[in-house]
C-alpha cells in the first residue's frame, strides 16, 4: 500500500516538473480591447485620475468561506457560491467603476472555480474598458489535499484600462519556494503597464502586484520588493508618474495589525512594508478605517474575524492623493474588499 501510494506521489512530481510553468523574467503582452469601444480613449486627457484595487479570490472566498491553507476547512466553494460571488463582484465594479481597475486572483479556467472565465465575464460588465491579463498560478493538477484535490488552475492578475497602453509587460519576481513545492504554487510577478499623457512628455505608469504569501520570515518578499524598488526609481527618474496598485500580503508602515480586532494570531501578513520606500517622497495610500483583508480560519463574523489592510498604493512623489477610501462590503464576495482612490498628476 505504501508503495503504491509513493509511486503515485512520483508520478505526480514528474508531471508537475515536466509541465512546470516557467515564465521568462519580462515578457511582453498584449491589450485586450473590447470590439464596441476599440481606441476611444488612445490617451489620458486629464491629471485627474482614478482606480480600483481588489483581490476578488477567484470568486470563490465570500463570507460562507474559509479554506483549508490557511487553517479551515474548505477545498472546493459550491458552485452556487462562486456564482453568487461573481455577480456581486461585476456589480460592484459597475458601481465603483474607475479609469483603472487591478485585480488579484482572477481564474482563466480553474477546477477551484468550476472553469468559469472570470476574464470574460467581467469584460461583458466594462465594455469602455481594454484589458491586459498575466498569468501567475498555472497548474495542470494539483493533488493536495490528497482527499480532494485542488486539481487544476490557471489564474493571474489582471488590469482593466479606459486607456490603450504602449507597453505591457509581465515581470517576474525572482525567488521561490524549495523544489517540490514550488512546483504547486504561485509564480509571482507584476503587470507593468504604460501610458502616454496628452500635452505632457512624462508617462503614467501603472503597476499591478501580487506579493508572496504563505512567506514564513518574509524573505521572499523582502527579495521581491528589492526588485520592484529598481525599477520604480528608474521610471520616476525618467520624469515618469508611477503608481503601484497591490495586495502586498504585508501591512502598511505604522499600521497596528490588531487595529480592527484585538484578539487573535497576527497572520504572515503583518510584516510590515519599509517606510521610505523606495525612497523618501514616495507615499503610502490607504485607508485605515476599512480592512481589506480577513482571515480564513472561518466563515466570516464580523465581531470575531482577524481582519486587516494588506491591499492598498504606493504612488510616486510628483503624484496628488486627492481621496482614498476602502469599500466595505462585508466581504460578501471575497476575502479582500476593494480600494478606491482618486489621484492628480501635477
């Protein structure tokens, strides 16, 4: 019996080496753009702009949920679930539509979220929009947990746009977890985008991260935020405008993890992000009366779930933060609630 079993694991680790997904460092993608709106707005014709920052959890991590990673019980939602989720999702995007909306955890076909194209559908509810998606999790079967395994899964992040972009690039992050586990998890990276401003020469450049979780003594992502870093000076050293929309799986600077609710364990998450980073100027943009993230221990109780702020911005020194507000919603739809924020290129 043992042995059966070992040859099966095997088996398993040889296909998941042999299909392995192994992104290049930077790789160039296309824009998506919607057939009724193609190049309406080729450029950005106002310093006043707007966005939107979620991490939807493939539509599978409302309120009912909690899951088995991190500590609960659930491996697969019920399919009514992710369909109850999905459609608060695109209505909530409806209703808090910005000029950029970066999201998190968007599944292309994953068994977790019963192979719904979530890319499509919310395309169908943002029909002035482009869209540019980067793969971070493709997996073709993933055996854990061995009674129910999550099976397979392609999902990554994706920048929702009014604008057309002259550049989009995924950028990998370097570092990873040992071999095998590495071969089950997610390759992070980000969705570097750029655009061009009508009557200026600078650029906007528009950054989507998923920062490593599940990262025990944050080397992973101390080595990810290093490389950002570069490059966010580099492009602000340009003249450029930058603004980095995440879920950093970290809290901001100054940020009390138990600020929301006092008991509990502080998770991973709550290393904090550098202070100056990546240098003095830059800013911190979130709102600390509104978490965005909560624990998934158990389904959600608003008087007894760990909750926090891991999502928020990160904008350049010659960026105006006109408004910033997190949107509670419950977490109805997700383990993360939506950002919003209204800034001025000066």
């Amino acid at each position: 019996m043992l042995g059966t079993i070992a040859l099966i694991l095997g088996g398993l680790i040889i296909h998941a080496s042999i299909t392995d997904y192994q992104p290049d460092v930077k790789i160039l993608l296309s824009q998506n753009k919607s057939a009724s709106t193609v190049l309406k707005t080729p450029e950005l014709t106002s310093s006043n702009i707007s966005f939107l920052i979620w991490n939807i959890g493939y539509g599978g991590l409302g309120s009912e949920s909690d899951f088995f990673y991190d500590g609960g019980k659930m491996v697969h939602p019920q399919n009514q679930w992710v369909q109850k989720n999905m459609a608060g999702i695109t209505q909530s995007l409806q209703q808090y539509s910005a000029d950029f909306i970066l999201l998190q955890e968007v599944d292309s076909s994953a068994q977790r979220s019963y192979y719904t194209n979530q890319l499509e559908k919310i395309e169908a509810v943002l029909p002035s929009y482009h869209y540019t998606f980067a793969t971070n999790f493709l997996v073709d079967f993933i055996p854990i947990p061995f009674t129910e395994p999550l099976g397979g899964i392609h999902s990554g992040i994706a920048t929702y746009s009014r604008f057309e972009a002259l550049e989009n690039i995924r950028f990998q992050f370097p570092g990873n977890y040992e071999w095998p586990v590495s071969l089950y998890m997610l390759d992070r990276c980000f969705l570097f985008q750029r655009f061009s401003i009508k009557g200026k020469t600078q650029q906007l450049v528009v950054i989507n991260s998923h920062n490593s979780a599940y990262d025990k003594g944050g080397k992973l992502k101390k080595t990810q935020m290093k490389y950002l870093e570069d490059i966010l000076v580099a492009e602000y050293q340009k003249g450029n405008y930058v603004i980095v929309g995440a879920d950093w799986n970290q809290i901001p600077p100054d940020f009390d993890p138990y600020h929301f609710v006092k008991k509990g364990t502080i998770p991973n998450e709550s290393m904090k992000s550098p202070k100056n980073y990546p240098e003095a100027g830059w800013k911190w943009v979130y709102d600390s009366t509104v978490p965005t993230n909560r624990a998934l221990l158990e389904t959600y109780s608003p008087d007894s779930t760990f909750t926090t702020v891991i999502d928020y911005f990160l904008v350049s020194p010659n960026v105006g933060v006109k408004s910033v507000r997190g949107i509670n919603l419950d977490f109805q739809y997700s383990d993360h609630q939506p950002v919003w924020m209204e800034v001025e290129l000066q």
